[in-house]
C-alpha cells in the first residue's frame, strides 16, 4: 500500500513539474482570462469538464471536437497546448 501511494505521489509531482517547466512564469495580469479562454476553447469544440490552473499552465480535462477525452494543458498568455494527452 506505501508503494503505491509512493508512486501515486511522484506522478503527480512529477505531472506539476513538466507543466511548470513548459509553461514560465509570467506576470498574473498577462493570462488571458479564465472566462475568455474557456470561450475560446468551447468555440474549438472542446468540452470541459474541469478547468484548473496547474503551476504556470491552465489544464484542462474534458473531450475534444471528436468526442475523445482529453487532459491538456496551455500557455495562459499565447493560449497554445504545451502537452496532451488524448485518449484513443
């Protein structure tokens, strides 16, 4: 059972970390807008199901345009994906 947790515990600080080092830190007031992006994002297709901000990205897990469910996470200020995972 510790090992589980263990392991549970580093992929999750290990999923906080590639995030953090994909996205830089940036000043709070240069991220599009919670509300907007999450606009932008329905107007892609995408479906949210949560909507999170995970180290300096927003993440979001839901299902894209094809109806797969998606984890991604963006670059709040340019708004591209910096990682993906799609399910098959």
């Amino acid at each position: 059972m510790k090992k589980l947790l263990a392991v549970s515990l580093l992929a999750v600080v290990a999923s906080s970390a590639f995030a953090s080092a994909q996205c830089p830190a940036q000043p709070k007031d240069k991220w599009q807008k919670e509300a907007d992006f999450k606009k932008q994002l329905a107007g892609q297709g995408y479906q949210i199901k949560k909507f999170k901000v995970s180290g300096n990205c927003y993440e979001i897990y839901g299902k894209n345009k094809d109806g797969k469910k998606v984890e991604i996470y963006f670059d709040p200020v340019s708004g591209k994906p910096v990682k993906s995972d799609i399910e098959s």
